[in-house]
C-alpha cells in the first residue's frame, strides 16, 4: 500500500509552521516549483510496485524530496 498524506501536518512537531518561517523569495520555494512538476505522476508511475493490502508505506514523494534536501557528499 503507497502511502500518501491527505492532510496538513505542518503542526505536528512544531509549535509553528515551517512554510510560514520560509522567506517568499527564498531559493527553496523557486526549487519546490520544479520539484513538484517533476514528481507530478510519480504516485501513478508506482503504483503497480505497491501492495493493496498491509501498512501504507512512506510516501515516494516524500522520499525523494528529502533526498534532493541533502548536500551531495553527506553521509545519511
């Protein structure tokens, strides 16, 4: 089962939220765009690898945005 989240979370952790600590011009939301028209259809493009049954899995998306978050050459 892929796993995808269906609702705000921005609290869960912090006392505040962190989109609204990010700068409007700030790189990361130019980046976001991109990021987020690349990664489009990623959930149709798997689907067919993920069970329909069991625990839902991290989100794919999820996954691969973080990693694009890390300095190259950095361990884990």
């Amino acid at each position: 089962m892929m796993g995808r989240q269906r609702r705000e979370q921005g609290k869960l952790f912090y006392e505040f939220r962190l989109d609204d600590r990010i700068l409007q011009n700030h790189l990361l939301r130019r980046i976001d765009v991109f990021v987020t028209a690349a990664l489009a259809d990623l959930h149709q493009e798997l689907e067919p690898y993920y069970s329909d049954f069991g625990r839902p899995s991290v989100d794919p998306e999820g996954i691969v945005r973080v990693n694009w978050l890390e300095p190259p050459g950095e361990d884990p």
